[in-house]
C-alpha cells in the first residue's frame, strides 16, 4: 500500500498549494454574479463573485476565510471554471458536487476536474464533504440568482 500513502501525499501537497495560491483569491469587479455562503459547522465563509461575458464565467474569484479544504476547493473551482459557458459551469459542478455527495467515481470526473480529483479523500468525512462544496454550492446560487431563479 505504499502507493497509497505516496497518492496521499500528493493529494496533500496538491491542497495545500491552492490553499497557499493567491491566484484567484480577491473579487470580480464588475461582476454580475455574487454570492455568500456559509459553513456554520467550522466557520467556513466564502464570497464567490463573477462576470460573465458573452455566456461564459470570464472571471471567477473567491475571498473569505476558512480551513484548507474550503478554500483549496473554491481555488480549484474558480480555476476550473473560469472561461467555462454558464452551462458547462453547471454540469461541472454537479459533477463536482456528484464525487463528493454521491460517490461518482473519479473516472466520472470531466477533464476539467482533474485536479478536484485530490479532494475525493475527503468523502470519508462527511462534515469535511460540506467544506469541500461550499464554494461550488455558493457559486450555483449566485447563477441561480442572477439568473432569476430560486434556489434550488
């Protein structure tokens, strides 16, 4: 099982780099699509801001604070989608969200969320799984809103 323990390290390592990235951290501005959420089990807190041009998420972004599950996961999928049409932004978190609240295998996962794949340990821990989708769920609400529609 050594290359159990080695893939666990790269995992490791993996989050440990987007939490430590500045690279999509910040706000949108202007953005047409803005969120807030909240994980009140550890204090996660998450603002998901957006701008969409011509039917893509041209810019996406995350500020906030909280553990490094909640915010190498909103750094992942602010780089995932950003330049992603709305829809495919949708079926990429559903996919996301499948993995993580389902047990969609990892072979399931689009192109797209290769790197998402380093959260998959996480399942394991359901109060961690409400961590991992908290900017994903945040940024389907901000679509939802500025679409018109309710949540969902």
């Amino acid at each position: 099982m050594e290359g159990d323990a080695e893939l666990q390290d790269l995992y490791r390592e993996t989050l440990l780099d987007y939490f430590r990235s500045a690279a999509r951290k910040g706000t949108a501005d202007p953005a047409d699509v803005r969120a807030h959420g909240i994980n009140p089990v550890c204090g996660d807190e998450l603002e998901i801001t957006a701008r969409r041009e011509g039917g893509r998420l041209a810019v996406v972004r995350y500020a906030g604070h909280g553990c490094v599950i909640s915010q190498a996961s909103a750094a992942m999928m602010a780089e995932a989608l950003e330049g992603a049409s709305v829809e495919k932004a949708r079926e990429l978190v559903a996919a996301f969200k499948a993995m993580m609240t389902k047990n969609a295998p990892l072979e399931s996962l689009p192109a797209e969320l290769e790197t998402a794949a380093a959260l998959e340990g996480v399942r394991r821990f359901p109060l961690r799984v409400k961590c991992a989708t908290l900017g994903w769920n945040t940024l389907a609400q901000g679509l939802d809103a500025a679409e018109g529609k309710k949540n969902v």
